[in-house]
C-alpha cells in the first residue's frame, strides 16, 4: 500500500480527523471551458465501506472520481488517503496509492485471453533475461486472484467470446491484480442484467469482507438500497448532502438529487388502442453467428398503444429490432407498417414512411462522438426541412431546434456546440431520445425505443417515461424493449 505523502497539517485542514477515512477530497474545484463541474466539494468514503456516489446525469460524479484516479488535476482543493495528503496527477499515481477504476466502458483487448488482459503492462517474466511473458505464472496468478474474490473467469477465454458480466470481473481483476485497496466502479450495472448485477453484488461483499473500500457511481436507487453503507449526493457539481443508507429511502434520496419531488412510478390514464401500425409475422433473423435468434415471432402494435418486449438480454431482442428497423435482414417472415410491406427495406426507407428508432447502443447506432451536439439533434433528418434548403444545411433552424430540444430534455450542459463525445453517458442519452422523441420536423408513426433510460438519472427516467406515455396519447405506436423491468 502506498505510504508517501504528509500527514494532515494546516492548510486550513488542521481540525479535519481524517481517522478511519480511506478517502478526503477537500474544497475540489474542476472546471471546463463554460462549465464549473466541481463546485468546492468535500467528500469522505471510510475504510472498508461501500460508498455510493449519485446524482443527476452531469452532476460531476464521474469528474471527481476521475480526479481521484489521476485522470483529471483538481484546478483547487486537496486530495488525502489513509489520512495523508497526496498529489495524483496521473492514473499511474493512483495505482501506486493502491487506487483503481473500473471505467462505464471497460479497457479490454477483445483478441487476448482473460489472463493475458489481467496482467497486460505489469507481466510476470521468464528466462534469464526476463524478456518473455511467463504464461503459466500469469494464468496461475488469475486463478488465485478469481478464487480468493469469487470471480468465476476462465482465465483461457479470449474476451471477445465472453460475456459483459465476466468481461466486467476482468477489468476487477486487472485492478485487484496491482493492488488496489480503494475500488471506484463507474455505473457497473449500467450493461449488467439482472442476473449479472447480483453476481457483481456478492462480488462487492466478498471485496468488503476482504477490507476493501469501495466507491460506487450509480443512478439506480435500488441499488444503493440493496449494497451500499452510506450515500453521498451531489447535484450540480455540489455535495447536497451524505446520509447513512439504513437512514434514508429513494424517495428521499430522488429528491436531494433532483431539488423536488420525483414521480417513482408515472400515473398513465387508460386509453383505447386504435387500429393496428406496426405488424410483425412469423420473422426469422439470425445473429451475427449466423443463428437463428428470432424464430417466428408475431406482434402487433396500435395506434395510441405502448407494447412492451421483456426478458434478459442475449435473446434476440437485438435483432428483432434491427429486423424491423432495416438494420438487418430478415430471413423469413413480414414486417409491415399501416400495412405496407417494409421487409428488407433499408433503414433510410423506413425511416421515410414513419418509423423512428432509438437504439439500444447509442454509441454504436446513435450519434457521432466527434460530431457537436447540434448535428448529432438531426441526423437522420438533415436532408428535411427545416434543417435543408435548397441542398444546404439551414444553420439558423438545426440551432433554434437544437436549442429547443436541449431545454426540453435537460441536456448538460447547454452547449449545444460541444462535441457529443465530451458529453457524460446519461446527457448523450438524452441527445439521442430527444432527436427521436421530437415531432419536427415530421411527427412520428411508430416509435421502436431500446432501453431508452439506460445511464439515466431518475428525474431524467422520470421525464422520459412521461414523454413516452405523452406520445402515445397523441395516438403514436410504440414498442418498448427494456430490460428494466422495473
């Protein structure tokens, strides 16, 4: 365990008892160009706790923990662990302090093995020179490591042939495996399903049975309930308060993040279906593997009706969508919208007649990172009026829109001229939902919507649902895949 830097002294920390405490951020202050993301926080995880950080998408969360990891410099404000004041200025500093991060969007090499990916950069050597890579040593080392925590890998798998779940007990291991004392997970349910969130949940005890501090970033109340020791909330870049998890409720901890009341379960009035839109029959598809996925599914979707698609991910729900949304072919079986054939369509034709679509992976299908938010609010729509003008982009109306469409979807922060990539995971969220959810420049027939809050706070699930329920009054059909069952 790191044993440098000094001990706790002046600086206007003198009265600060720092015993117990693995983790004191003092008075951190981090800005952006037009936004302060750190606001003088103050912030304490105890040792051996499991500690949740949450708050609104683009509260600062994650800008803090990545201060504490080296990723950013504080631009004021004093960092200590295990009582001592320290300086990390890069991840390299943190791993020596024994401080690691297992990152919303894991570090792996897709075509090395489990074993290979755990010790990458700090490899066991062999030979007289130690010039190669003792093989054996690292996958014993795994081995010892997997069975000590409890996370079940086979340390021969390459990772692109594993699940999430068990890539995500790899980017564990690479962390444990350079001995890290203090563990900060970045949204780790965020991929998980339900199944794979429990098994991470026995892994975190065992990991606190083990004198581990863990810091955990999430929006899922549920979760903070069911794992954690205490909370701390923050809303816009400032601390709102910390409580001990026994002592508190989501209700309660909704309203601290968000400043009002929340609505945990959204009131819907009945309301009659009208004729059918969406009509799926008998399809086929298969994956990727070239398997069959979907095996003869029918369904139908009416106007002013919200159909829901349930069940674990990894069975076929994927490729039902990107079937009906043009994105893949189907093998046999119909789709059809007001009752015209679209089957093997192309995404941009049946985008035409109506059909709109938020993707499951919004990084993947959704927007272009290195495009600025004001670009990315129209794709799909950039050659339509208003945005189009005799060929060329109408600057004047994408901004207006864009601008529109950033208040209405509480996206942070309002710039709509920042690259998306620079956004957080739950605002580029909101990017993507609210391009698809708008009625300009065409209102939509048919919404086909993927895991629509994944990533999201609960002020911001609670304002998408509302919406959702909003358009299907308005007599809109939707089909709704999530794994959230809740």
């Amino acid at each position: 365990m790191y044993d440098g830097g000094e001990r706790v002294k002046e600086n206007n920390v003198e009265n600060l008892d720092l015993s117990g405490i693995a983790v004191a951020m003092k008075g951190i202050v981090k800005t952006f160009p037009s936004v302060v993301a750190n606001d003088h926080v103050d912030f304490q995880v105890r040792q051996g706790e499991i500690h949740a950080l949450v708050g609104e998408n683009g509260a600062g969360k994650s800008t803090l923990m990545n201060q504490l990891y080296g990723l950013y410099t504080p631009d004021e404000g004093q960092i200590f662990i295990n009582g001592k004041r320290t300086v990390i200025s890069k991840p390299r500093d943190a791993i020596d302090m024994g401080i690691g991060m297992v990152h919303q969007h894991f570090m792996l090499v897709d075509n090395q093995t489990v074993a290979e990916n755990v010790v990458l950069g700090s490899e066991p050597k062999r030979g007289p020179m130690k010039l190669f890579m003792d093989t054996g040593k690292s996958r014993k080392i795994v081995m010892e490591l997997s069975k000590k925590f409890g996370l079940a890998v086979d340390v021969d798998s390459y990772i692109e042939d594993i699940p999430v779940g068990m890539q995500q007990r790899v980017e564990i291991l690479k962390i444990l495996y350079r001995g890290a004392e203090i563990l900060i997970f970045d949204e780790p349910t965020a991929v998980l399903t339900p199944q794979e969130t429990e098994e991470l949940f026995k892994i975190l005890r065992v990991l606190k049975e083990n004198g581990k501090t863990i810091i955990f970033i999430t929006h899922k109340l549920n979760e903070v309930m069911a794992i954690t020791d205490r909370v701390t909330v923050m809303r816009l870049g400032k601390v709102t308060g910390q409580v001990n998890t026994k002592d508190t409720n989501p209700r309660q901890l909704a309203t601290m993040m968000v400043g009002r009341e929340v609505l945990l379960r959204v009131e819907k009035k009945e309301k009659q279906a009208g004729e059918t839109v969406l009509e799926v029959r008998d399809l086929h598809v298969k994956d990727n593997r070239n398997l069959y996925t979907v095996n003869g599914v029918s369904f139908s979707v009416r106007q002013g009706e919200i159909v829901g698609i349930a069940g674990v991910a990894g069975n076929g729900q994927t490729e039902l969508v990107e079937a009906i949304t043009g994105l893949r072919k189907v093998e046999k079986g119909n789709v059809f919208l007001n009752g015209k054939d679209l089957t093997n369509q192309t995404a941009l034709e049946i985008r035409e007649t109506g059909l709109t679509h938020i993707p499951e992976n919004r990084l993947k299908r959704g927007m272009v990172t290195q495009y600025p938010v004001f670009y990315n609010l129209i794709l799909g729509k950039q050659d339509e009026e208003p945005f189009s003008q005799e060929g060329f982009i109408n600057l004047k109306a994408v901004k207006e829109f864009s601008k529109e469409v950033v208040d209405t979807f509480d996206v942070r922060p309002r710039n709509i001229n920042m690259l998306a990539g620079n956004l957080s995971g739950g605002n580029q969220q909101k990017v993507v939902v609210g391009r698809e959810l708008s009625v300009v420049p065409i209102e939509p027939k048919v919404v086909v919507v993927s895991q629509p809050t994944r990533g999201l706070d609960i002020g911001a699930i609670e304002f998408i649902h509302t919406t959702l329920i909003s358009m299907r009054d308005k007599g809109i059909a939707m089909l709704l895949i999530s794994m959230e069952l809740d």
